[in-house]
C-alpha cells in the first residue's frame, strides 16, 4: 500500500510529460514539462539523490558531445557555410529536378553524419524551404524535397551512435563503444537508408518537376548575419576555398571521434577540442568573440535530456523495467534474426505511440537487466536503434525531429497534413525497417559473430 502513490505519481508524470511535450500548448518549450515531470518523480521517491548521480554521469558524455556539435553547426553558419551549400545544390542540380531531390538527400545524411539530427532538421529545412520558394515551385512540388529530406536527416542518426543524443546515452547505458555501434550497423543502416530514399524517389517520381532554374536569387544573408557587416571573402573562389577548408576540418574532427572511441578516450573530449578549434578560427575572420555561444546554444537540450532520463529511470525503479522483460524476453530467444526483427518492431511502435526518446531509454535499461549473451544484446540493441530512429518516422510524433520539421515548413508556408505525412511514410517506412533489421543480423553474424560470443 505504502507503494501505490509513488507508483501512480510516477506513472502520471511520464503520461502528462509526453502530452505537454507533443502537444507544446502555446509553443512552450519541451524541456519545461519534462522539468516539471522529472520534479514530481523526485517528489515521488521513484528516483532517489544517488539515483541523480548515476543519471549524470550516464548522460554527461553524450550530452557535451551533442552540444559540442551543435555549437560547431552554429559557427558555421556564421561563416555562411549552409548558404553556400544552397547556392552549390542549385548550381549542382544544373537544372534538374530529379538531380536536385537526390541532391537535397545527400545533403541531409551528411548533415547528420557531421552534426545531429536535431541540428540537421534545423538548419538544412528553413534553408530547403528558402530555395525551393525562390525557385518558384508549387506547394506540391516541394513536399518531395522537403519531407524526403526530412525522414532522411532523421533517420541518417542510426549509421553512427554520435548523431543523437538519445543513441549516445543508450550507448552509455550498454556499455558499447562509439566505435564498434558504428562497426556493427554503418553498413546495414545505410543500406536501409538507400532503400529508403529509393522508395520515396519512386513515391515522388510522377510529382517532382523535371526542370529546375539553375540560378536562384534571393539567397541573402540575413540582416543580423556577422557577414553583412563585414566580408571577409575577397571572391567567389576564394570563399569557396574557405568553405572547403572549413567543411575538411569538420570532417577531421568527426573522424576523431571514431579514433578516440577505438583508443578508449573520452569522445566528449575530442568533440570539445573540435568546436573550440572553430571557435578560435571565426574569432580570427569574423572578428567575433565565443560569448554569443552562450545565448545561442540550446541549453535546454541538456535539461531535456536530464529531466526525460530521470523520469524513465523513476519507471524503472517502480518495476516496468521487470514487466517488459517478462514481456520482450521470448522475442529475443532463439535467433538473432529473430531477436533483430522482434525488437525493431517493437521499438517502431512504441516509437510512434511514446515518442522514440523514452522508448529507446525504456528499451535499453530493460534488455540491460535480461542476462543476454553479448552478441544478442548488441543486435537486440541495435534493433532498438533502428526503431528508435528509422521506425518512429511513421507518424510525426515519433520523434521531436519531425515535429520541428512539420513547424519550419509549414512556418515557410509549405502545405502539409498529417494525412499528407502518413499516405508516403506508411508505404516507404515499414519496409526499409524490416530490410534494415535483416541486414543487421546478417551483418553482424556475419563479420562480428565469432568475435562476440
């Protein structure tokens, strides 16, 4: 009896928390309910003060790297680097329109693979949604670019564990290293992604205009931007030089990271050194100083994260972490194609019903407690994984992603239903997750099964 009010306190907090955070009522900010849910649980007793201090050291690594990364996307949009990309995209897509859509796709993946998810929704989709505007397409010829390119730079963070913040804590929380999640699913993951966006361009084909202008104008700085104050490119080539400088030492610090993983040095640390290396190079061109890191980064990403993890961990300490083992435990028996299958599954519905931060939390800590074998618990993982980020894109609120993506195009008044959102996923998402989930543990049995039993 002494146990029910901090059982139901527990179970009501987390069921308010995700309404307010998928509902936002008057645009409030995510991390202020899950504050207020994380709060109660502690109120509750679900969570204790030693509990905190697991929470923060489980955390704390991929949270400075996320925001390491982040401020590194925020220094080169200072150098105008995302417009440069835009006006290069055109110039590439030489007329195109079919050119342009594999194009824009690219351009997403490897926004996620240099940076995040999150940063990717964020700066690639209000830059996509200024150039199809100034190229004069119609509502409906910029829902292919714009909701392909969308699922794409979502789904891009399941190929390595360092593009989400919600991947690196449960990378945390199994104890695998940066290294070897990229070793064990870079292949199939990106093979589900080729799928993936194979199936959108056959969606799309019929809509997508087969002509493009090949200039666009309009693509200004905006009137805040440090470099309408001051160029600091003497010329085109010149500023194209630059940019390729700068996009080379990003890719050299995100390459660091994999070292660092694979020689067990912190990956927080090389991403810190990363962005204060940038940091020093905007001071020297652009003449400004890193204080405005300060009000430009997201904190409330590391609140999010913290308040969400403290909430689910409140769920476990109540006992669901014992229910779902007794629930999951039969789909992981037997093969690891069969664990692969049942447990992406798994995680792509309760993606889509709970949003995919909470499920993958919840569905890390629990296969943590089953007493697997080491390779079942990496493909079951990894399983999660590709739920978690390829499978949640079902419905928009699979992900806090997509929802940011459904505000910015519709605030570059692009028309999209959710209806509209549904009629493609339905068609593209299923069977990219069940060929990715067979990739994986083919993949891993394959090259790793020996090494891991």
């Amino acid at each position: 009896m002494f146990l029910q009010p901090m059982i139901w306190i527990t179970i009501l907090s987390f069921v308010v928390t995700l309404i307010l955070i998928l509902w936002r009522p008057r645009g409030i900010n995510e991390a202020i309910p899950a504050t207020i849910g994380a709060i109660f649980v502690l109120i509750s007793g679900s969570v204790s003060l030693s509990d905190l201090g697991i929470i923060t050291e489980t955390i704390s690594g991929a949270a400075i790297t996320i925001m390491a990364t982040i401020v590194m996307a925020i220094v080169l949009e200072s150098f105008g680097f995302f417009h440069w990309v835009a006006e290069k995209l055109a110039a590439k897509a030489n007329g195109s329109g079919i050119r342009l859509f594999w194009y824009v796709n690219l351009l997403c993946f490897l926004m996620t693979l240099f940076f995040n998810n999150d940063g990717s929704i964020l700066i690639t989709t209000p830059i996509l949604v200024m150039l199809l505007n100034n190229m004069g397409l119609k509502n409906h010829q910029k829902i292919p670019y714009l909701l392909s390119g969308g699922l794409i730079a979502t789904a891009s963070s399941a190929p390595i564990g360092v593009s989400n913040i919600v991947n690196l804590i449960a990378l945390k929380i199994v104890d695998m290293s940066l290294y070897m999640h990229t070793a064990m699913m870079f292949v199939p993951a990106t093979l589900g992604l080729l799928l993936l966006v194979g199936l959108l361009f056959l969606r799309f084909y019929k809509v997508l205009p087969k002509t493009v202008p090949t200039k666009v104008t309009g693509l200004t700085l905006p009137t805040y931007h440090p470099l309408k104050k001051e160029p600091i490119y003497a010329s085109d080539k010149a500023r194209s030089k630059f940019m390729r400088n700068v996009l080379l030492f990003v890719f050299a610090v995100r390459v660091s990271l994999f070292v660092a993983s694979y020689l067990a040095i912190p990956v927080s640390v090389m991403a810190v050194i990363g962005s204060l290396i940038l940091l020093g190079w905007r001071w020297a061109y652009l003449k400004i100083p890193p204080y405005d890191m300060l009000k430009k980064t997201p904190w409330y990403i590391l609140i999010f994260a913290f308040s969400m993890y403290v909430i689910i961990y409140g769920l476990n300490n109540i006992g669901l972490t014992d229910w779902l083992i007794a629930f999951m435990r039969p789909m992981v028996s037997g093969s690891l194609h069969h664990a692969s299958i049942m447990m992406g599954v798994l995680l792509s519905v309760l993606s889509n019903i709970f949003n995919n931060h909470p499920a993958l939390m919840v569905g890390t800590l629990t296969l943590t407690h089953m007493g697997l074998d080491t390779l079942t618990l990496k493909v079951s993982y990894l399983a999660n994984v590709i739920g978690s980020d390829m499978g949640s894109l079902l419905l928009p609120m699979g992900t806090l992603a997509t929802l940011m993506w459904m505000h910015i195009v519709r605030k570059g008044k692009v028309r999209i239903t959710w209806f509209e959102y549904v009629k493609i996923t339905a068609v593209v998402i299923p069977p990219a997750v069940l060929f990715t989930l067979i990739v994986l543990s083919h993949w891993v049995t394959w090259i790793f099964g020996g090494a891991l039993q």
